[in-house]
C-alpha cells in the first residue's frame, strides 16, 4: 500500500481523496468562484424565454449548452440569429455539434452492456460530418463547442494550435466522457480541454482531490435529471464552491436527456423548463450568500467567456 502511495504521488496525483476538505486557492480570471450553466438551450425562443427570465429574477447566467441534439437542426439563420441574440446578452454559449452519436452508426451504446462504453464518434466519415457542423459555427460567430470524445479533443485542440480554429475558441468535455478522477481531469487538460463536466456522483473529499491535480473549471451538476439519478445538490453548492473552485453549477431538471431533448418537443415546453432553470439558478445564489457569504458568483458577461463573435 506504502508503495503504491508513494507512486501515485510521485506521479502527481493524490493517493488518496482529499477527507481534509480544503479551501480551494483558485477562481475565474474575475475573482468568483461559481458560475451558472444551464442545458437545453435549443431553440431561438428558448434562449430568448431563458434571457428574458435571468433580467425577471436579476440573476445572471454564464453558460447555456445549446441544440443538445446537434446543431445541424438549426437553420444557418436560425443560428445566426441565435449567436446575435447572445453576443447582445453577454452569455456564453456552448454548441453541441452534430450529428450525435445514436443518430449515426448503429446502437451499441443503448444496449445493456455497451452502455458502459461511453459516446465515440465512429470512423473518418462521422468525424469529417461533426467537423464540418463545428466549422459551420465556426463561421457564424460560435467560439465553445460540446466535446464528449478524446480523440476528437485532441484534433480540435491540434487544429486550435494550428490556427486552423479561432484559439479564443473554448472546448467543454461532456459528462458522457465519463470522467470521474484527478488522473482522467489531468488527461483532459494535457489534451486541450478548457473546462469538464465529472460524473455526477463525486463526493466533495473526490472533488477536492481532483481540485489539487488541475485548475480547470468544474462543471457540476447539482440539479439533474431522473433518469441520472435525480439528484438534487443544492444545498451542497455552497461547500461545492468552497473545494473545488471555480466551478460551473450546472442545472439540468426533467425526466431524461431524451424526452426533453429530442427535436419534435415542443418549443413551449423547452421554454418553460428554460425559465424554471433560471429561477433554479436564483436559488443557488440565495443558498450559497447565505452559508458561505465570502463566495462569490460572476456578474453577467465577464470577459473570459465564449460569447458569440457576431
């Protein structure tokens, strides 16, 4: 056991998680510990229920994952209105670009036992596809894109270097990467990602441990859907800023991904839920001020975003 602590820590990465708890040294590039995130942002009216909802309860919001189910649903005027739309509000969005797996090459990943091997783009086809949608955005101001596949982090981060894409462009591993300890955060660093989203059941000593090997940001759920588990965290968000900023609290409510996700849902219920994440969001902050007040979250539309350049 000695010996494999030893290893472990010589290598750079705790041989134990982090019981001790302690305060996180990092924040974002403002000085704040947490932001707001929130998903499902798929349509022109979702994020306009969703921006008119944040200025209703005076709570600002970061990050919103947008068109979940691909962005080749949406219209090249559909986006472009869509990436106006934000860059006027100040909030970042993350595009998910498609197609997505499940809707490509066959259907291992939703089968019992093939579901433990995590979402991949199948083949050189799929790939050139996904990066034909991410330049497509590209070209339309989008400058954060959705990333659940190493490999694929790896090529964009290569093309990013290259100058081939914008290098303020901003690269969000998903939560289907399936990341759950400081060695995988540490591999997603190295590999060029600027912020991950960890598995949703990470204990806080887990946290923190992760919290000692990166300083990427932290995406954590602490609202999600019922088919994850729903679990409901917010009333750890304000020990959740303290170890492991800075992090994102990500708000993701309903049934499942894919009931609420799938492109025929209606766009009235989209907005709807959108609303009630915002208002989600304005819990959080009354939680967080009122256990650990020296905690701050960002104002609207700090600099370091990836806001739209329309």
């Amino acid at each position: 056991m000695d010996r494999v602590r030893r290893a472990m820590e010589g290598a750079g990465i705790p041989s134990g998680d982090s019981y001790d708890l302690p305060t996180s040294g990092a924040t974002f590039p403002d000085g704040a510990h947490y932001r707001i995130e929130i998903s499902g942002i798929e349509r022109l009216t979702t994020l306009e229920a969703a921006l008119d909802e944040m200025h209703k309860q005076g709570t600002p919001v970061h990050r919103l994952i947008s068109t979940v189910l691909g962005a080749t649903l949406l219209t090249t005027e559909e986006l472009r209105a869509f990436a106006r739309t934000a860059a006027q509000a100040r909030v970042e969005i993350i595009i998910t670009p498609g197609p997505r797996p499940q809707w490509d090459l066959g259907k291992q990943i939703a089968t019992p036992e093939g579901a433990v091997s995590g979402l991949r783009i199948r083949g050189c086809d799929n790939l050139r596809y996904l990066l034909c949608d991410i330049y497509r955005c590209l070209d339309l101001g989008f400058r954060g894109f959705l990333v659940w596949d190493e490999g694929v982090l790896s090529l964009l981060s290569e093309l990013r270097d290259k100058g081939e894409i914008p290098k303020e462009t901003v690269f969000k591993v998903s939560i289907f990467a399936g990341h759950a300890n400081p060695a995988g955060a540490r591999v997603l660093e190295r590999l060029g990602a600027n912020t991950f989203n960890p598995v949703v059941d990470l204990t806080l000593p887990m946290l923190a441990a992760v919290r000692k090997v990166v300083r990427l940001p932290m995406d954590l759920h602490v609202y999600l859907f019922e088919s994850f588990g729903g679990q409901n965290r917010m009333w750890e968000t304000p020990e959740l800023a303290r170890v492991a900023s800075p992090c994102y609290f990500k708000i993701e409510p309903g049934a499942s991904v894919g009931a609420l996700y799938k492109p025929w849902v209606d766009q009235g219920a989209l907005a709807a839920m959108a609303r009630e994440k915002v208002r989600q969001a304005k819990i959080i902050n009354e939680i967080v001020s009122q256990v650990h007040p020296e905690l701050h979250c960002s104002a609207l539309g700090p600099a370091d975003l990836a806001i739209p350049r329309a």
